[in-house]
C-alpha cells in the first residue's frame, strides 16, 4: 500500500522567526511523532522516488526518517527530515 501525504494530512507546524537569524523549525511535538511512527511500513513520495520508511528518531529539535530504496535490485537506507516529506 502506498502513502502519500496531501494538504489534509500534513503536520501543522508553525515557524518561529530568531532575530538576525534564519527561521528555525519547531521542536518535534507529540502529534509529529505520532505521525511519524504511522509512516512506518508504508511507502511515500519522495521527490520522484518512492521510498519505504523503515524507522524514525527525534532529536530534541528535529524528526528523522529512516528510509529505504530500491536501487536495481540493491536496497540503499538513508535518512531524511521528516519536515522535508511533510509539507507544512
């Protein structure tokens, strides 16, 4: 089965602005790690690739994706944001 995320189903995350600085992301919250647990087992989009996530791990500011490709029959594990898949 495959996954794709829509507008509906995107992490609402909002943005601080730091002063003299870029924007930061926000700190992970309870619901983006609950979405980022029920990824798991499924496939999405990635870019023009479909990807299977494998697992995920927080840091105390980020969410990551541990993701898994079909390269000619060889299966190549990367990590990605998972911010970079959802769109805010």
């Amino acid at each position: 089965m495959d996954f794709y995320l829509d507008e509906a189903e995107s992490l609402n995350v909002m943005h601080k602005a730091v002063p003299g600085s870029i924007e930061k992301r926000s700190k992970p919250t309870h619901s983006s790690v609950n979405k980022a647990f029920e990824l798991i087992g499924h496939k999405i989009k990635l870019y023009d690739v479909d990807v299977e996530v494998i697992s995920f791990k927080t840091t105390k500011d980020d969410i990551f994706l541990e993701v898994e490709e079909n390269v000619e029959g060889e299966l190549i594990r990367y990590e990605i944001n998972y911010e970079d898949v959802v769109s805010l």
